[in-house]
C-alpha cells in the first residue's frame, strides 16, 4: 500500500520535476497584445455622407504551461472589432461593425529538453466566430442591398516551429520562434447557404517571439 501511495505521489509531482522554464507567453502575429485604432475620413462633396470613423480593437491572450520536459499545454484567445461610422449630409449616422472572437486550447512536444532552443511540433483547436452588422440606412445611401458575413466555425491546427535564443543585454529568456501550420475549418450560418462543409489551408508565422520563464 505504501508503494502506491508513493508511486501516486511521484506522478504527481511529475510535473514539479520538469526543468524550467515552466511557463511560456508568445508575441507578435496571433501573440500577446492589443492594437488600438481611430481614422477620420473626409469626403468629396459628391459623396452622400460627410464623413466616415473607422475604429479598431485586437486583443490577444496566450499562455502555455510545461507539463513534461518535453509537452507544453496551453490556451489562447483573440478578440478583433472592427466598426465603420458613416456620418450622412443631413445628420444622420450609419454604420458597419464586425466582430470576431477565437478560442481555443493547444499542445506541443519538443524535441529537446532545451525549449529554448528545440525543435517543436503540435496541435490546436479552436472555436472561432464572426458577426458582421451593416444599417439598412447605409445600404439604402449607397443603392445596394445589405451584404453580411456571419460565420462560426471550428479549427483544427497542426504546427511546427524552430525557437532560437535570443540573447540580449544578458537577458536569455527570450527566443525567436517562426512557425508554420496547416489547419482544417468548418463553416456555419451564412456559408451554410452556399453549401461549404469545410476549408483547408496554411499559415506561415515569420516573426514570432517566445518568453519563456
């Protein structure tokens, strides 16, 4: 009995015993950070609305904790709001917003002890939905009928990437971290109308940073 109480308590504890660096925040493309926006568009006098306000919002979330030596387990979260402001001649306010959110959760294994120089590969799924809304007033202005692209769907990832120290002013916690991926997509509401069951395709990430501590 006491060997398994043992036995349970050194799996356990697995975890405890990986080498640091234990936990892992990303930058750059799809990283931690947030992007603020505002533009002011002035118009001919040929144009129906005076003026036009775009505004932008991206918020990026992301963590990775090292379960093993070699696995990291981890989450990540994108929220994008994009909004477009139409401001008519005779006083009125138009408008044209979308709204995107993604989230999901992944898993990677490295092909070395030394995270910070290894090797990766991984996988990574995710749910991810977009909410496209245009006024009436607006499509009515412009002679056109209204055109929305609402879309939720679910992706399915894999990667592989290469890290590379980074050193600087002493400081070592940092690695370069390019990736390449390859993910499959399904499609909902309005895609549903045109039939679409799934996408596939690529991404390439060349400028990626990893902190790892």
């Amino acid at each position: 009995m006491k060997k398994f109480w043992l036995v349970l308590l050194l799996i356990l504890s697995f975890p405890l015993l990986a080498r640091e660096p234990r936990h892992m925040i990303t930058f750059g493309s799809q990283g931690l950070g947030w992007l603020g926006s505002a533009e002011k568009m002035e118009t001919r006098s040929s144009s129906p609305f005076k003026s036009v306000d775009y505004f932008l919002s991206n918020l990026a979330i992301n963590y990775a904790y090292r379960l093993y030596p070699r696995f990291q387990i981890g989450a990540f979260y994108e929220g994008v709001h994009t909004e477009y402001k139409f401001h008519r001649r005779g006083g009125s306010t138009s408008s044209q917003e979308t709204e995107i959110n993604t989230l999901g959760i992944f898993l990677l294994y490295n092909f070395h002890d030394d995270i910070h120089n290894a090797y990766y590969i991984g996988a990574s799924a995710s749910n991810n939905s977009r909410a496209e809304e245009i006024s009436h007033d607006f499509t009515d202005a412009e002679g056109k009928a209204p055109i929305e692209l609402d879309d939720t769907n679910q992706i399915y990832e894999l990667l592989f990437g290469k890290r590379i120290p980074v050193v600087m002013m002493g400081f070592e916690n940092l690695s370069f971290s390019p990736q390449v991926r390859a993910f499959y997509k399904t499609h909902g509401k309005d895609f549903n109308d045109q039939d679409v069951k799934y996408g596939l395709g690529f991404t390439i990430i060349p400028v990626r940073f990893d902190l790892l501590f």
